[in-house]
C-alpha cells in the first residue's frame, strides 16, 4: 500500500483519493520504460536518458549542453573550458563564500601552485572531452557536461578548501575532497553525510545512534515529517525546535531527505528523484520546496545533496 501525501495514512494503491483526508492521490514517480530510473511524475522527459514522456513515445528529448564544445575546432576545446570554468568559479563563491572576495580569489588562485598547474588539467579535460565524443557512444553532449561538471566542482572545492581558508565565510571539510570519485556501491554513505555536514560543529542536536536517542524526541520526528519506508535505513536524524522536541528537523535515510520547516509542512525527496537544489537568500531550495536550519548549515546540504544527486 502506498502513503497519502498530506495526511500519510495508507491508501490502496489504486486510490485516486486520499479516504481519510480526501486528499487527492499525487504519483510519486514515473518509470522511464527505455532506462527503468524514477523520474518526478510531471517529467516530460526522462532525467538519465532524455526519454520522452509522449503518449506514443516516439521521440527523445533535446539535449542543451551546459558547456557546449566545438570539437571540429580543437584548439578550442581548451580556451572554452577555461572560459566556463571561471563561469563556475564565480556562481561557486556567490553560493558558498563572499561574492565581494572574488578579486581575492583569482589573486590566490594565480599565486599558487595550484593555479601555475591548472592549464596542464585544462588540457587534460579537453582530451578527455574529445575523447568521449570520439566514441559516439549515445547521450555525448550529457556525458561531456558530467565530466566536466564533475572536474570542475573537484578542482573548485580542492582549492576553496585547502588555499583559502582564511578567505571563506563558509568553512568546508576537507574530509568531503575524498568522495570526488564515490560510487553508490561502495561508499560508507552515513559518512559521507556526517563529512559534509559536520554537524559537531553546529548549534543543532543530531542523532546517529537511535538506542540512545529520547524516545520521544524519536516519536515526535516519526510523527511530524519522518515517514521512512519499510526497512529504510535512517542514517541521522536532526532537532531543530527551540526546546528539543523535534518536531521539526531534517532526516537523511539510505534513500532520501526528509525535512519539516517552521510554519511548513513536511516534505521529503528522494536521492534518485533529486532535480535542482538551489541557493536562493539565506535558504535552499530542494526540488522547489524551502528548505532551512542556517546558513552554514544550507549551503553544506547543498553540496551534500548535489553530490547524492551524481551518486544516486
């Protein structure tokens, strides 16, 4: 049986309304029949595949390059690439960090080692984007866009973190630099959560252990905005009310986040459904829906769930 989504009582899952609330019955998810990923059930095209969603599905979505690339001109490969990635450099320390500060960024970024070397890893993105679409392999425009997004946001955080410490407003773990390469399949995911949110560090009571965890404190979240799932593991869990009686908080399981803000009700996203997660003032948004504990706190989700977004 499947969940109302206003009132989670169990529905049958063929209810078009909810019997309790009369709430009607919103899909959770839609199958792409071509690759088999959960997709959010208004996707008019499939996020892995670019299946399209028609009622005769017969056409394939239109893929816009988010670094589009002359390949027939080669020694442009490398200049574009720069270009972009000081596109990306900026948006990076306007999310995370002081926009006012960018000036002093360049500066360490040229005065370092790390700058002296980065035309060498210039050159070797643009071989390895030249060499994707040398294959010909199907979806090339995706594929080019997720390396190279995936290079950028490790060189970007590679530098942040260790050279300009003393510039950040936002301090990062350097823990989080060893998850570049992390595949679903092998890492220790409660972990990675832990070393992107560094949570020892906040305000916020937080739970990893629930044996030793107040019974009621574990109540109340199941209660208000924790609705797991059969046998879906609950990685932490997070207070956020005043006196401790987390009713309102965020939850992150093996599967997804679920959250419940002051004056909103409960939401919850799951990993592999994970669209857009955007920093707007001093919240974020994940899928649209509002989410906020603080700032420091935001902007380490983001990054957390962005990068769950590429694992999942």
């Amino acid at each position: 049986m499947k969940k109302c989504n206003n009132c989670n009582t169990s529905i049958l899952d063929d209810a078009r309304f909810c019997h309790n609330c009369g709430t009607k019955v919103i899909a959770t998810k839609m199958i792409c029949p071509d690759c088999h990923i959960s997709n959010p059930p208004k996707a008019a095209f499939c996020k892995s595949c670019g299946y399209f969603f028609s009622k005769k599905n017969t056409l394939r979505a239109s893929y816009d390059a988010q670094y589009p690339l002359n390949f027939k001109e080669t020694n442009s490969i490398a200049p574009d690439l720069k270009k972009y990635f000081f596109n990306d450099f900026r948006r990076q320390i306007q999310e995370e960090q002081n926009l006012k500060k960018y000036n002093q960024y360049l500066e360490r970024f040229y005065d370092t080692d790390f700058g002296k070397n980065f035309e060498l890893r210039l050159n070797q993105l643009a071989e390895e984007a030249y060499s994707i679409h040398a294959k010909q392999d199907g979806n090339v425009p995706r594929k080019v866009d997720q390396m190279i997004s995936s290079n950028f946001n490790n060189l970007l955080d590679h530098f942040i973190i260790l050279f300009c410490k003393d510039l950040n407003l936002t301090q990062l773990s350097e823990d989080i630099l060893a998850y570049h390469d992390a595949k679903k399949e092998t890492v220790d995911l409660q972990l990675l959560m832990l070393d992107y949110l560094q949570l020892e560090n906040e305000k916020e009571d937080f739970f990893i252990d629930f044996i030793t965890m107040p019974v009621k404190k574990l109540r109340n979240a199941s209660l208000a905005f924790l609705f797991p799932e059969k046998d879906e593991k609950i990685m932490l869990i997070a207070d956020q009310t005043i006196f401790g009686s987390c009713k309102e908080g965020f939850s992150l399981t093996e599967k997804g986040i679920y959250w419940k803000a002051h004056f909103e009700k409960a939401n919850k996203v799951f990993f592999h459904e994970l669209t857009s997660i955007k920093k707007e003032k001093d919240w974020i948004t994940i899928n649209g829906h509002f989410f906020n504990v603080s700032p420091p706190v935001n902007i380490k989700m983001m990054k957390l769930l962005r990068k769950l977004k590429l694992i999942y």
